[in-house]
C-alpha cells in the first residue's frame, strides 16, 4: 500500500470520506483540511511525550478472569425484535441494496 | 515428458495458504448468542452482534483458549499479551461497519506444521482470532440481496502459512494435516460443506532457479478441498501462461469460479492477459470448459482497512505460565500418534485411518486398556465396530457398543469358546443390536462349541459317504473340499451347536494326508 495520504490537504479529506462513505463538496474539502488539521494537532501533543522505558499498557482488569466471558449461551433476540429497525426486509432477513462483487 | 509438462517444469509453484477456521464453541466471540448452522435466519442475533450503539463486546473465554492452544500446538511465539485491532471497512454483512481481528500482536507469530504424508515442515507466519461477518444471499436477477446476521460474531481462527509449498499435492497433505490437528485438539469441527474451514491461497511462479519471488495471486472462495486444488492448479497455468507469452503477471485478487459463470478474463487488460487456448494447453487434460479464476481487484484498488487497537477491549495477558500450562495439557498430535500406532503392531494404513478419527482412536485405546494386544483391536475397531458404527450413521463418540464386549469378544476368540466365523458372524451383531455382551449373547441363545471329537467323527462320515468328492480332492480340485465342509455343517443342521469350518478343513487336510500316503504304499 502507499503512503497514507495527509488528512491536512483536501485530497486527504476526499479519502477519508469515500472510506467513510461521506459525500463531501469540493469547497468543504479544504474547510474539513483546516479543521482536522487543528484537531490532530491537538492531539499530537501527546507525541511529544517521552515513552521510553514505560512498558506497554496492559488493563489491570487484562489480569484478573473477569475479561473473559464464560462460554454460556444467552437469549438472542426474537427475528422480529432483530429486524425491527432495518430499513427493509427481505425473507427472514435485512434486506439491501443487491450485491453482485465478492 | 509432455509439451505440457516440459513448460510447466521451466517454472516453480509457489503458494502460501489462508486457512479461517471456526472455533467450536457453543456461542459467539463477542456475546452469548448460539453458534448453530441452518438456524432460521436473524434468529441468532442479539445487540452485540447486531452492531447497536452503546454496547460493548466480552471475550470469550473458550474461544481465546482453543485459539492458544492451536498457536502452542504450532509452536508459535507468543507475546505477553495479546490485543485486538479493528479493521474498518463497509460492506452489508458487517453490520458494525469494523470488524474486530488482529492486526499488531497477533496471538501467535511463527511456528511450524510437520506433514503427515510427506513428513516435510511447513513453516507458520501467524495464528490470530477474529470474527466472522454475516451472510449475504442474493436471488438471480434481484434488486436486493438479503442480509443473516447469525453468523457475524462467530469466532474464527485465521492460521496463515509462510510460502512454503511447491505443488497442489503438497498443499493437499497441508489440509488433511491440519484437518487432523484441528479435530485432535477439539477446536473446530472441520465441517467444510458448513463453512468451519475456509480456504484462500496465493499464488505465484517464477522461473526455477530465480530465487525472487514473482507476484502473488490470492485466490478467494475456494469452499471445498477440490477447489483449493483447482484453484491453484488453474493459477499455476495461467501465470505460466502469461509468462511464456512475454508478459507480467500482477498482484491480484482473483474468485474461484467452479462454473464458468462470467466471461474468460472479464474486466482484465490485453497487457494481462492470454487466448483461453494457451492457459487451457497447460491445464490438465481431463479439465473441461468450465473452472477458473476470475479477476476481483487489483493491488491498486486494495482495501485501505485504517486498522486501528479496538477500544472497547482490554489486552489478554498470555503468560509464560499459562502457556506451559497449555502446553502440557495438549493431547498427543496425530504424527506422534501414528509412529506410536505402528509402534505397537498396528499397520500403517489402519494407525493412519484410526488417527483421523479421534473418537474412533479413543475408542480403540480404551479396547487396548482392557488389554487386548494393538493389532486386533485395531482390527476390531475397524470392522467390527466400523460398520455398527456407518450402518447407524454414527460417530466412535456416541457408539452403542461399550469397549468391554469388544474385549469379550476377542476374549471369546481366544479362548475358543465358539467358532471365530461365528461369533463374527452371528454373536456380534446380536451383540450391537440388543446391547448384550457376546458371552450373554452366547449364553442367552444356548450357543456352545461343539466337542472336537464330534466335528471330527462327522467329517469321517462324510468323508465315507462322499467317494466322488474325495477322488475330485485327490486329484486336486479345491472345490470338492468345499463340498465335503458343506456336508459336515449339513449333518449339524438341527443341532444349536455349529462346528467350526477350521476344525472341518484341518480334519479334512490329515484324511488327504492319510489317503496319499495309503496310496503311495
């Protein structure tokens, strides 16, 4: 893969948003540079912090067997209940747009 | 050597394998909804793996240590914890719109597979968990396409090899051999018609003795072990093919198209591409008209996935001491299992055969620790045991026979207490079908050895009785001796008690003896 274009320039916003399925007009391209500009700039303070020799973050709850979840079934959701929100429905399922790729 | 084989041999088959395999646990990664294929659809869903905001995903415990497990029985090095990333992208069977899987400390990294067939070593690039999308069903000719979400969420471990294979053969051993580990170590039912083991492979050739390696093709939907070795014996021709012709193949990512269902090469550029005849010409020649890959992206329309740590889930700590743990407690592996089979007496064919099916191996141990010798509880296990087990339909796991009257049965042969034929015969299946040891089942139909000197004075009998059968036998026709038994089992007819045709034929074979030398005098 090539180098990740800059989200800072309007040709890295177009990315993003295709990747994020968002569609955005040429001139809000250079306004959303700016500001995610100002937002990642922001938050790269934090790349300015000397990290050496701390070691990786491990949760403390990582340690105890409480993150893991026993292997027990629970309830699912009546379909109905399942399919409540979609948009459509098909045959006992969510319907969508058809897809032929992959 | 043929045309075919003579361009094929200027070239080297280089593949690598993808194995996704369903974890069997009884619910999914994230949540507790049920694993179960063919459940009506959407039934097996709940906010979790749906995708609805605000909730949060729980490991399952099962799930991470079946996939440990794996990475410890491969060797792999495992780091001290291990992290979950998400891979974004948008697709109507991902209702998350992310799917949780690993990207930065994968489980385990490294290891190695040893072949069962042809005992050369594989070597392993990773082993990681993820989970599975749901299913997409589109009718011919719709506008939609329907969307089952039971399956998102279920836990898959993706095993992927480094490019260590040099034909589709080799690459078949690879399936069997992991199919075999996979089973032996009770974490994936290995189902393929079920979708439990999915397969992708990349593919590529180069000249042989160039040591860099030409552009891979990754081959998808390869659902069935003949696919996988289509697939790749269809790629192994067309880069060939493309490279004979002067040109290039690309990196790519291709579909194994079982039917033909789209045009040869649709979508794919003059520069990338041969006449149908040329790629044919190296295929082999019972291939027919149909079977190929077909083109699905190039490297330069490649997904960029924007991977990042998942939030939402802490990372697992695998210690040094849990991995010895798991590495003590993991069951013997089929390769060990096989030397150690042969070992004992058991021929080769039968250790392997046992082997691949593990309840049928535990059951033959546990006939081997009433103490009957390796060889004949093999042979019992497969023939007795096998076919009350195929005639049922049934796994060596649910088998209705307890080990115990296997032990008795040979203890019965042994120790002559009816004719072998016939507790074959008659006293085992009485034995399966009504759940009673041979000896009750012996004892039960007042079944009882004849006295040998019985047997004999009635094969005397016959043997007086039927002149013309002992000329024939004299004069070497073999059919005649079977006459002469059918005469002695005739003459026990009414009786309970059957003789054994052995102790027949032995008393038959001292009268031919007797009656030889009578007339060489």
């Amino acid at each position: 893969m090539s180098a990740p274009l800059d989200p800072r320039t309007p040709e890295g916003v177009a990315h993003i948003a295709r990747l994020s399925r968002l569609a955005l007009a040429p001139e809000e391209l250079s306004a959303m540079a700016a500001h995610l500009g100002k937002i990642l700039d922001a938050v790269s303070v934090l790349e300015r912090l000397d990290t050496q020799g701390v070691p990786a973050g491990l949760h403390d709850e990582a340690l105890s067997e409480d993150a893991l979840r026993a292997d027990a079934v629970a309830p699912s959701l009546p379909v109905d209940e399942a399919l409540r929100n979609a948009p459509a429905r098909g045959v006992g399922g969510f319907e969508v747009p058809a897809v032929l790729a992959e | 050597m043929s045309a075919r084989d003579e361009v094929l041999g200027r070239y080297e088959l280089v593949v690598g394998v993808e194995v996704h395999a369903q974890l069997n646990t009884a619910t999914k990664l994230f949540c507790g909804c049920r694993l179960e294929f063919a459940a009506p659809p959407n039934s097996r869903t709940c906010p979790v793996c749906l995708g609805h905001p605000g909730v949060l995903p729980a490991l399952n415990r099962a799930a991470f240590e079946k996939a440990l497990r794996l990475a410890v029985a491969f060797g792999c090095r495992l780091e001290p914890a291990t992290e979950l990333d998400r891979k974004n992208y948008y697709y109507p069977d991902l209702p998350k719109n992310y799917q949780i899987s690993q990207m930065y400390h994968n489980l385990g990294e490294g290891g190695e597979l040893v072949l069962l067939r042809s005992g050369r070593t594989v070597r392993m690039h990773n082993v990681h968990l993820e989970e599975d999308a749901g299913k997409l069903s589109h009718a011919e000719g719709g506008r939609a396409s329907t969307v089952d979400l039971n399956r998102a969420g279920t836990p898959l471990a993706e095993i992927v090899t480094m490019p260590d294979f040099r034909s589709v053969d080799e690459v078949d051993d690879y399936m069997d051999t992991l199919t075999e580990l996979l089973r032996t170590l009770d974490v994936c039912r290995c189902q393929m018609q079920e979708g439990n083991l999915r397969f992708e492979a990349s593919v590529s050739v180069r000249p042989r003795g160039q040591e860099a390696l030409g552009a891979r093709t990754e081959i998808k939907n390869l659902n069935s072990y003949s696919a996988v070795r289509k697939g790749i014996t269809y790629e192994h021709a067309r880069q060939v093919a493309l490279l004979e012709a002067g040109k290039t193949p690309r990196q790519e990512t291709r579909l194994w198209d079982d039917e033909g269902a789209t045009d040869y090469e649709q979508g794919v550029p003059e520069a990338l591409r041969v006449p149908r005849r040329d790629v044919w010409a190296l295929l082999p020649p019972d291939w027919g008209d149909t079977g190929w890959t077909r083109f699905m992206r190039s490297k330069e329309q490649a997904h960029d996935y924007r991977y990042f740590p998942e939030p939402d889930l802490p990372a697992f700590e695998v210690s040094p001491a849990r991995v010895d743990e798991i590495r003590r407690a993991l069951p013997e592996l089929p390769g060990p299992r096989r030397l150690r089979y042969a070992g004992l007496g058991v021929p080769q064919k039968t250790a392997e055969d046992l082997t691949r099916d593990v309840p049928l191996a535990t059951y033959f141990e546990r006939v081997m620790a009433l103490g009957v010798p390796a060889p004949d509880a093999a042979n019992y296990v497969m023939n007795q045991v096998g076919a009350a087990l195929n005639a049922r339909g049934l796994s060596a796991a649910d088998c209705p026979v307890p080990a115990e009257h296997v032990a008795d049965l040979h203890a019965m042969i042994v120790g002559k207490a009816l004719p072998k034929d016939q507790l074959l015969k008659e006293v085992w299946p009485k034995t399966v079908e009504e759940g009673l040891a041979p000896s009750a089942v012996a004892a039960k139909y007042g079944l009882q050895a004849l006295d040998d000197a019985l047997v004999v004075a009635a094969t005397d009998e016959a043997w007086a009785a039927n002149p013309k059968s002992v000329e024939d036998l004299l004069a070497g026709k073999d059919k005649a001796k079977r006459a002469l038994v059918g005469a002695v089992m005739r003459a026990f007819k009414a009786s309970k008690a059957k003789p054994d045709p052995a102790a027949i034929n032995a008393r038959l074979d001292a009268l031919l003896a007797d009656e030889r030398r009578r007339r060489l005098l």
